[in-house]
C-alpha cells in the first residue's frame, strides 16, 4: 500500500503472471506496464488510479476480467490492444475520454456499455471484435472516431441515450446523428440482406456500410447529396446499388472491393470520380459515367478485371494515373472530345483493349490530348474518329413546392445531362384554425400549412386553459 506510482512496462513481457492486484494507494500507471503479460487473467484496479494509460495491457490475450474503478477519467490509446478474451466491459461514468484503439482485436467481448461522461471514443476504439453484438452509448458522446466499431463483426446494436445532443438511433439499432441527415454506422444483422436507407438522410458517413459482409442491397433515397470515404467499402455480397442524380459526392475508395456489382452509373451531378472509387470491383463488366463527371481520379477502376467497355462523356478532360489499370478484359473505350490529359499508366494492363472510339477528329486527338507515358496499349489499339451525332431522349422530373424539375437528356451512346429547370413551386398556404382554450381545456393560435405537400409552415402555439372563474 506505499506504492503510488508503477513505471512504464514495468512487468513487461511477464508471461506467467495470471493476476495483479493494484492498491488503491496507485494514481499513477506508466505506459505498457503490463504490455505483453501473456497470462494474465484477471486485473483489480483501486479507486486512487486516474487513467488507464497507453498500451497498459496490450496484447495479454487472456485477460477476462477487469474492473474500471470510479476514479478513472481517461482510458489510453491501445491500453486493452488484443485483449483476445476479454468478455464485456462496462466504462464508468468517471471516464471522459476512450483512445484510438483501445479495445482493438478484444475477439471475445461481447457487449460495451459506455458510461454517461464519455465525450470522446477515438478511432478504432472497438474495431475487429468480431463477437460485439450490442453497444450502449450514453448521453455524453460528441465525437465518435472513425472506424471506431468497423468489423468484421457481429454488430447488431447500438443504442444511444434518448438525451444525448449529438448521435440517435432507430428501431434497428442503427446509429445516425442527432437529426437523422447523417447515417453514420450501419448495424448489419444476419438475417437482414436488404436495406433502404430512410428519406431524410443527406450524407452516408465515412466507412458506414464497410465491410458488411451479408449486405446485397441497398436503396439510397433522392435526398442523399454525400456518400462518404469508403461509404461501402469492402461489402462483398452487395450486388444492387443506385446512386441517384441527387448524389453530388463520391468520396474515395467509396465501393473498393465490392466484388460482387456487376454494374454502375455514375449520375452526371458528381464532378469528379476519386481515386480507388471502384478498385478491385472484380465481377464489374459495365459501368455508366454521365455528362457532368469532368475528371476520373487515380485507380478509380483498378483491377476492374471483368469491365469490357467504358464510356467516358465529353465532359470528362482528365483521366488519372493507373485509372483502368488490370482491367485485363476492357475491349472497347469511347472517349469524348472533352479530354485533355491521360494520365501515366492509365492503361496499363489493359492487354486486351482493340478499339478506341473518340468523339472527335483526328486532328482534334492529335492537337488536344496529352498521354503520359507507358500507356502503349491505348496507342496500339485501333482508332476510330467517326464523329458521333448525339441523339438525346428527355426524360422530365416535375418541379414540388420544394424542389426545382429538371430534364435528364440521354444519349444512346451513355452521354447524358441536365437542364431546362424549373423554379420549385413554392408553397401553397392555408390556414389552420385557432382553437379556443376553455376553462380545462387549452387551445392553439392560428398557424398555417401548405395544401399540396402538408408541410407545416407556421407551428400553431398552445394557448394555456382560462381556469376556472369562481362564483
């Protein structure tokens, strides 16, 4: 009980050590004090500890047990790292912060309940434990770190405190942002193959599907504008996705490895396709780039090893380094007369490619397109500078109170854009009636709706009950 203070890796590699009992005379842990006990089952920690240092009890793959005292405010970067058997932990409310990597690899933990004064979990704070089933996350959490509960996993769960200001949850246990505009992770069930992401959503975050291994299909409503960096990375069953004309960003490596798509169309409102957007979508043989895309990033559609054809529109300029490169079966490529550079490698392995369609003339090809090195096979195809004619058909999206209509012109040849707009229609007003309070009962001011789409336009306030008057 004179001990106060235990240095870093102290008991360093320890492999026989099975128990510690730490007094509560401790305030002090150093650093990777008991890294590397291999043996060690079960830990006390006293009430005088204040923090759970970094790397305090990396990789002992046997600790089952162990008790978060009251006293600890801080839980460190990779202090339970590979904590293999450990089974369920439970953070006190003392705890305001959880490091990067803090439960990393804890194979056997099976459920977290993250106290009310957590305000921070870092990154990949509870990433790879492959048998987490449910997570409860209390009415403290602001920032939630990136990948912090990614699988493979068995994540079905996780509940968050009806209080908390910053994150929600549904009925499924998906967890969203405050207002439900931001999905921002994707709980996967067993038995769930499908999912249709709920009207209202306008960004799917950063690594929200990825690696959802049972996942074929999602539907993505018109009022997504975002799908984050690695959005569905890595989901190897998914087979049917459609991005839709609202979807104005595709962050990088968004569907890289999905290996199971067979086709894709990139709608014309994303400026740029970036880089790693489609890497290693093996089972990909088609894919649509609309009139809108201006650039294509670098491997966007790496190692695609099935994609046969490609059309790149007129409003494309600039094609990436190692873009196509493996792309072992493209044949066919129909570039617009928009391109201005081919990046080095863009081509690169795409040994099978015979016939290069380009929208232009010849002299066109020669006087405005740059190619940067070790793109022989592109050069070595054949050329073909038959100007093509666009036919387009319309296709028109009516205008709501909200919403301005626009008409999609498509071409048969995979050209398409946007235009002729019209102004949203605004809303219609009418009234809803006052309500006249009574002695018991309360009553609502005038207030006002619109008649075509419901929306409320002017709340109705409650007027409070007269009360009653004595005679």
């Amino acid at each position: 009980n004179s001990v106060v203070s235990i240095g870093s890796s102290a008991f360093l590699g320890c492999s026989k050590l099975t128990s510690v009992t730490i007094p509560d005379s401790v305030t002090t842990l150093g650093n990777g004090a008991f890294e590397l006990c291999s043996g060690l089952v079960s830990v006390t920690i006293g009430n005088g500890v204040i923090s759970i240092s970094d790397e305090l009890f990396r990789n002992c793959h046997k600790l089952t047990s162990v008790v978060i005292p009251d006293s600890v405010t801080s839980i460190g970067n990779m202090a339970f790292y590979y904590c293999r058997d450990l089974i369920n932990v439970t953070i006190p409310d003392s705890v305001i912060e959880i490091g990067n990597e803090a439960f990393y690899g804890c194979d056997e933990l099976a459920s977290v309940i993250i106290g009310d004064g957590v305000t921070t979990i870092g990154d990949s704070a509870f990433e790879y434990c492959s048998n987490l089933t449910d997570v409860t996350i209390g009415k403290g959490l602001k920032t939630l770190g990136e990948r912090a509960f990614l699988g493979p996993n068995n994540l079905t769960s996780v509940i968050v405190d009806n209080n908390n200001q910053y994150y929600s949850s549904d009925e499924n246990g998906i967890l969203f942002n405050k207002d439900k505009t931001t999905l921002v992770y994707y709980t996967g069930d067993n038995t769930r193959t499908s999912y249709t992401i709920p009207e209202g959503i306008t960004t799917i975050g950063e690594w929200a599907f990825a690696q959802c291994d049972n996942i074929t299909s999602v539907t993505i409503p018109d009022s997504v504008t975002t799908i984050g960096i690695r959005g569905f990375y890595l989901c190897k069953s998914l087979t049917d996705v459609t991005i839709p004309n609202s979807v104005t960003v595709i962050g990088e490596w968004a569907f890289a490895q999905c290996k199971n798509i067979t086709s894709i169309v990139i709608p014309g409102n994303v400026e740029s396709i970036e880089t790693h957007t489609f890497y290693e979508c093996e089972n990909l043989t088609t894919a649509t780039i609309s009139y809108g895309v201006t650039s294509i990033g670098s491997s966007a559609f790496g190692n695609c090893r099935n994609l046969t054809s490609i059309t790149i529109p007129n409003s494309v300029t600039y094609i990436g380094d190692y873009t196509f490169n493996g792309c072992k079966k493209l044949e066919i490529i129909n570039i617009g007369v928009g391109i201005e550079t081919i990046s080095a490698n863009a081509f690169y392995e795409c040994e099978s490619l015979s016939d290069v369609y380009y929208s232009g003339t010849e002299e066109q090809w020669s006087n405005n397109v740059f190619i940067d090195s070790n793109n022989s096979q592109l050069e070595d195809a054949e050329f073909h500078f038959t100007e093509h004619v666009h036919e387009y058909k319309a296709s028109t999206t009516a205008p709501t109170c909200t919403e301005k209509g626009y008409t999609i012109y498509t071409c048969e040849c995979g050209d398409t854009y946007t235009d002729d707009y019209v102004d949203a229609l605004g809303h219609t007003e009418v009234a809803l009636p006052a309500v006249v309070p009574t002695c018991t009962e309360t009553g609502l001011t005038v207030g006002t709706k619109c008649s075509e789409c419901d929306e409320i336009i002017a709340e109705q306030e409650i007027v409070p009950a007269n009360g009653h008057t004595p005679a």
